[in-house]
C-alpha cells in the first residue's frame, strides 16, 4: 500500500471511531426503538473501524471537539437536528468510500454499510418529529415582523433608543400573551394531536425572545439610529440560526426560506421607518 493510500485509510479509520462515540453517546439521550437503533449504528462503526484499523495496523483516537459538539447539538437543539447533521456525513462518506473502492478492498464493504445506516437514520428520524416548529415559527416571525417595523418606526418618531426600548418592550410583551392565547386556542380548536398548553408554550417563548434580542442594541446603544441598525441585523442573524435549524431537521431549502423570511421582515422595518418620518412630519412631534 502506497503511504498516500495508508494516510487516506487512517482518516477513515479515525472518522469510523468518531461517528462510533458520536452515535454511542446520543443514543443515552434517546430511549426505546431509537436507543437500539443508535446503539446497533454505534457497533457498526466500531467494527468499520476496526476494519481499517487492519489496513493501517495504526491505532487512533477519536475527533474529541467532533464528538463533543455533536452531544451538545443533541442535548440543546433536539436530537432530530443532531442525526440529520450525522446523515450528512453519512452520505459523503459513502462517496468518499466509493471513490477509493478501486484500491481499497475494504471500502466498498463499509459503503454498503454505511448506505443501510442512512436507511436505518431515516426510519428512526420518522418518529422523532418535529411537532410544534409551526408554533415556534409562529412566534418567530410575528416577532420579527412586528417588532422591526415597530421599532423601526419608533426610532424615527422618538429618537430616544431608552424611550424605544421600553415601548417596545411592552408592546412586545402584550403581543407575546396575545400570539400564546391565540396559539392555543388554534391548536384546540385542531384535531392535530398536539398539546395547546405546549403549543402556546413555544409560541410565547419564542416569541419573548426574539422581543429580547431586537430591544437589546435599544438598551446599550446612545444613538437610536445606531441601535436600529444593530437590531435589524440582529433579526437576520436571528432569521439564519432558525433558518438553517429548520433546513436541516425539516429537510428544507435553506436560501429560499431565508431570503423569504429577510424579506418581509426587512420590508415592513423600512415601511414603518417611513411611516415615523411621515407622521413625525405631518403632527408636528417632536420629544
């Protein structure tokens, strides 16, 4: 074996120990059918790296900071995002397994195995569904929309990022309970399997927080024009994070959604800013 061809089998091997540890741990953050699911992958891993572990005749060590990152995305953003990152992974590792196959004899056995674990991820992540994203997008984009067309408008109208702040707050406020109460009485009034007290829940949270993070740069900024600024790229930071979250767990386009969501957002915040000047314009306020 040319040391080049060696070199490729031992980052193999190390990736086959990584995706071992990876799958190992998550699989405690599960439980039932999705735990021996995990657990049986986790195995295979092991074994495919023992397998290239007999080309190399090398011993490595797990990608740790990988390994490490994975379980956190488990624990903090569910364990749906977690496997569908894995599955990923997955799928380039099996073209990469391909295109070695030639000279590689032990890569063509662990492609296959490696394509029965993409099957095996996509029936487990059928049960893991993502039941009240509609909710958390409900309170997202109100959020967003409302309250950077709000802020936008009171920022030329006041002037006074602390006055634009606290009126924001309240009305951010008022308008979380009021999208939580109608959250639930939507979700009680569909046959949809979901729970209203939950669904309101994530709605309102979701809703709370983003109301936080656009009424921040209000707070430690002197200048409201600055602070406006600061919250309408905070908003599409916002907008990103939950974007590519929902891409990768839903299996969604990430630029289309994005671009949508930016859109309106960003659209409403310029027509409120106008609607401000106007009506500062026309009644003559000045505070």
């Amino acid at each position: 074996m040319k040391d080049h061809q060696r070199e490729r089998a031992r980052q193999y091997q190390r990736n086959e120990l990584t995706e071992h540890e990876i799958y190992r741990r998550l699989a405690r953050l599960s439980g039932g059918h999705n735990r021996q699911v995990l657990e049986a992958i986790a195995a295979d891993e092991l074994r495919h790296h023992e397998e290239w572990r007999k080309v190399t005749g090398q011993e490595v060590k797990p990608r740790w900071p990988t390994v490490m990152l994975f379980v956190a995305l488990g624990r903090l953003l569910g364990l749906t995002f977690a496997l569908k990152l894995m599955e990923k992974g997955e799928r380039y590792a099996q073209g990469e397994y391909g295109r070695v196959a030639a000279q590689l004899s032990a890569a063509e056995v662990v492609r296959r195995e490696e394509e029965a674990h993409e099957a095996s991820l996509l029936e487990l992540l059928k049960e893991e569904h993502l039941h009240y994203v509609g909710a958390i997008v409900l309170g997202l984009n109100d959020a967003l929309v409302e309250l950077t067309g709000g802020l936008a408008g009171l920022t030329l109208a006041l002037r006074r990022p602390r006055l634009v702040a606290l009126s924001g707050l309240v009305v951010g406020l008022a308008a979380a309970m009021s999208m939580a109460a109608s959250a639930y009485l939507a979700t009680k009034a569909e046959a949809g399997g979901k729970e209203p007290l939950r669904s309101s829940a994530y709605t309102g949270v979701a809703y709370v927080i983003t109301v936080a993070v656009l009424i921040v740069p209000f707070i430690i900024n002197h200048s409201a024009l600055v602070a406006l600024a600061c919250s309408l790229a905070a908003s599409v930071l916002v907008i990103a994070a939950f974007t590519f979250y929902t891409a990768v767990a839903l299996d969604r386009p990430f630029g289309r959604q994005f671009l949508e969501m930016a859109g309106i957002s960003l659209g409403v915040a310029i027509a409120s800013f106008a609607v401000g000047y106007l009506a500062r314009s026309v009644l003559g306020v000045e505070v």
